[in-house]
C-alpha cells in the first residue's frame, strides 16, 4: 500500500492542465466553426442586410477565438476559486485500486474500471469510460509506477 499527500495549489492545476491538454480531443481551436461563423456573418451582413445577426455572428467568431486563447488560465482560475483549493489530498493506492480523499470530495477507482494508464513528462493520466484523472509525478516513486502499471495491464 502506498500513501502520499498533495496540495491542491495553482502549480498542481497547471501541471494538470498541461498534461492533460495533449490527451484531450479539445487542445487546437475550432477553425472550422469560426469560419462557418464568419461566412454566416458576411452572408446575413452583406447579402441578407442583416446588420445585427451579421454583427452577432462575427463577435460568436471572435469569442470562440478569445476563449480558445484563454483556456488554461480561464480553467485554471476556476480550479483556485473552487473550494476544494488549497486543500491537503490524501493518496491512497492499494490492491483494491487509487483513492483520493480531501475534505470536500473522495474518488475512488478500482483496478477493473480502469482502461489505460498513460505516462506523461511528468505524471500518470488514468483513463476510464467517462472521464480522465491525472496524478502528478511529484508524489509517485518508481516502485509505485511499476505496481500500477502492473495492476492495469489488460
């Protein structure tokens, strides 16, 4: 059984964050629909004489471009106002599975449930149906690397 204990700071979330990104589907912007945006403001500007919709579409173009530019700090900034911040985890991993535990939430996933490990630069993601967690190096040793992924080996 391994135990190790984290705080939930802004290094930890932008670590997360950045390791996280280049797993995600989401980590390049939205070219597409902000072309579509514009040519559906051009066309409701200029060719329908649309003033307003045009106008409103093409500030839809540049909001989904700011909020692409603007999403590590913009999910990070979330992460420290949420309350779990600044809070002491416990990390928990046994035969049973990875837990981890802070005053406001508990998760916990077993062996079975878990669909892949990935090793990053700098920590583990661990994939499963739904969602994604990723535990940061800092707390693991290599020993504990080996066992989990030992304990994930389908």
């Amino acid at each position: 059984m391994f135990q190790s204990e984290f705080i939930l700071d802004k290094r930890y979330f932008q670590e997360c964050f950045d390791e996280s990104v280049k797993m995600s589907k989401h980590h390049k912007p939205k070219y597409g629909l902000i072309a579509f945006l514009v040519s559906l403001g051009f066309v409701a500007h200029y060719l329908l004489s649309q003033a307003y919709l045009g106008n409103f579409l093409f500030i839809l173009a540049v909001l989904e471009g700011v909020a692409f530019y603007y999403k590590r700090p913009w999910w990070i900034a979330r992460q420290m106002l949420s309350r779990a911040s600044g809070s002491k985890v416990l990390l928990t991993i046994d035969d049973e599975g990875i837990k981890t535990e802070n005053p406001y939430r508990a998760f916990s996933v077993k062996w079975q449930d878990i669909e892949n490990v990935v090793k990053t630069e700098q920590g583990l993601i661990i994939e499963q149906q739904r969602h994604n967690q990723y535990i940061s190096g800092t707390v693991l040793n290599k020993d504990v690397y080996d066992f989990i992924f030992s304990k994930t080996k389908k």
